[in-house]
C-alpha cells in the first residue's frame, strides 16, 4: 500500500489532507446560502448542506480506496483517474445536477460574488509547486496547473469584490476572468494527457503518476470536475440576467 502513497514529505501530504476539505465546507456553506436566499426552508437547506458535504465525502473515499488499491496508478491513456474519477464526476454534474429545477432555484439565489469567491480554493495549486520542488512532478506540467490555479484564485479575490461593489465594469470583467479561469483548467486536463502519452512512449522519462497516489489523488479527482462545473454556473449567471453586460461585451 505504501506504494500508492505520495513520495513527498509526509509534513505536505498531512498539510493537504486537513487545508483540502476545507474547500468542501465552503461550496456546501454557499450552496445552503443560495437555498436560503431562494426561500427554501432552513431545515431544507440544512439538509443540502449536510448532503453536498456527505456526498463529497464518500466521493473523496471512493477515490482514496481507489488510489489504495494501485488502480489508479497505472500509466495508461487516457488516465485512469480521468476516467474513473473525473469523468463520472462531470457526467453526474452535468446529466444529473445540471438538469434538477432544485440546481437553478439555488443558482438564482447564489450571489454571483460567491460564486466566483469559490475559486479561491485553486490556491491549493500550490500544492503542484511543492510536489514538483521534490521531484514528484515534471515541471513544465506543475507550473502549469500551479501557477494558472493561483493565478485565477487571486484574480477571483479581486473580481468578487468589484461584483459585490457593483462596480460597473465589474461584470465584464467577470467574464474575461471566467473564460481565462475555464481555459486554465482546460489547459491543464490537456497537460496531463500529454504529459502522460509522453512518458508511455518514453519511460525514462517523468510522468504524473504522483497525482494518482494518494492524498494528491483528491486533486484530479475534485478539481477539474468542480472547477468546471462552478465556472459554467457563472456563465449561467451571467447569461440569466446577473451581469448580462459581460455577455454584451463579448458579443460588440
């Protein structure tokens, strides 16, 4: 088993392990809010707050057994962790979550502020820097998704603001953030799959297997699923009349 267990300091993966679930707290807290704010009762949208933390949960345990039993850690294409984890993940968001009445009542009640604000969570990109300073990840792959993430994360401290303070190119500007903040993850999902037929067709050379080993594992398998799925709702915000200038913007 050990062999499935990240080849970093035990001091960065015992940091990820309590700094990462953090991030779950804050996306159940703000979908509670927006359920509140679209009038569902307390008791309602306490029960959607203990469901969307039980339900990341159990996914965050699947995918730890998964990484446990060496599955994941197979260097094959596409990768496995995509597919057995990232891509099941979207499936539900999109074939399940994104067509529930439930999903747009709460969008509507979410400021778009929050939403955006929860892209603060990608400063655990520097996570792939910290793995990479070990020579766990190959560099052009860890600076990529690092930087892009912390990036995005510290551009969306200052979009929320301008959002909350109804600046009037604040809504614009969201959505220039947005798209960059989308093809970023875009980007590093694209990384990863060449980065991996890379080292299959040259195995001297240094894959991204450390991101299937665990606690690291959490991050191909929450991520890009969430990130994208966060970054869509605020497209759907925008286009749903919260903000609809942004979308004029790129239309002139």
């Amino acid at each position: 088993m050990e062999n499935y267990f990240s080849n970093v300091p035990i001091w960065v993966s015992i940091s990820f392990i309590f700094i990462f679930p953090i991030t779950i707290y804050f996306i159940a807290r703000t979908i509670k809010q927006g359920a509140i704010n679209a009038q569902i009762s307390d008791n309602q949208s306490n029960k959607i707050f203990l469901g969307v933390i039980m339900f990341f949960s159990l996914y965050l345990t699947y995918v730890s057994i998964m990484a446990f039993t060496g599955l994941l850690s197979e260097n094959t294409l596409p990768p496995k962790v995509l597919v057995f984890t990232t891509l099941p993940l979207i499936i539900f968001f999109f074939g399940f979550i994104f067509n529930k009445l439930i999903y747009w009542k709460i969008l509507d009640g979410i400021p778009l502020q929050s939403l955006v604000r929860l892209h603060i969570f990608r400063f655990v990109g520097v996570y792939f820097l910290l793995v990479t300073y070990f020579n766990a990840l190959p560099a052009h792959f860890a600076i990529l998704a690092g930087l892009g993430d912390m990036a995005t994360a510290f551009g969306a401290i200052f979009i929320a603001k301008a959002v909350e303070e109804n600046k009037l190119w604040s809504r614009k500007a969201t959505l220039v953030w947005n798209v960059f903040g989308f093809w970023d993850i875009a980007s590093v999902i694209i990384s990863a799959i060449l980065t991996t037929k890379y080292s299959i067709e040259h195995p001297e050379s240094q894959g991204i297997i450390e991101m299937a080993k665990f606690p690291f594992v959490w991050i191909p398998a929450f991520a890009p699923a969430v990130i994208i799925f966060i970054h869509i709702s605020i497209f759907n915000k925008l286009k749903r009349g919260e903000g609809g200038d942004g979308l004029e913007f790129v239309l002139k």
